[in-house]
C-alpha cells in the first residue's frame, strides 16, 4: 500500500491496481484535521484493505 498526504489537487490518488497478482493499493489522506477524523480515516483504510465489515 501506497499511503500519501492529500494535496489541492484536483486529483487524488484512491486506486486498487493488480500487479502480477498482486494487489497494490494508492490511498490519500487527509492530514489537515483533528487527530481523531485522521484515526478514522486510517481505520477505514485497514478495513477495507483487509476486509473487515465492523468497526475497529
């Protein structure tokens, strides 16, 4: 996984690609908020990497 601190740019970078089998994931992160939104954010993206359905 590929994890960057999101920009004002237009585009952000939010994509799974397979790469000789392998899965590589590009995710952006929005660092310019309270510690708590930027944990949720990072508990998201491990779910979803790792496919759990609950909440951390």
């Amino acid at each position: 996984m590929l994890l960057y601190a999101q920009t004002d740019e237009v585009i952000q970078p939010n994509h799974t690609y397979q790469m000789s089998g392998n899965r590589i994931d590009v995710k952006t992160l929005n660092l310019n908020c309270e510690f708590s939104i930027i944990a949720e954010q990072l508990n998201s993206i491990a779910a979803d990497f790792f496919g759990i359905t609950k909440k951390l």
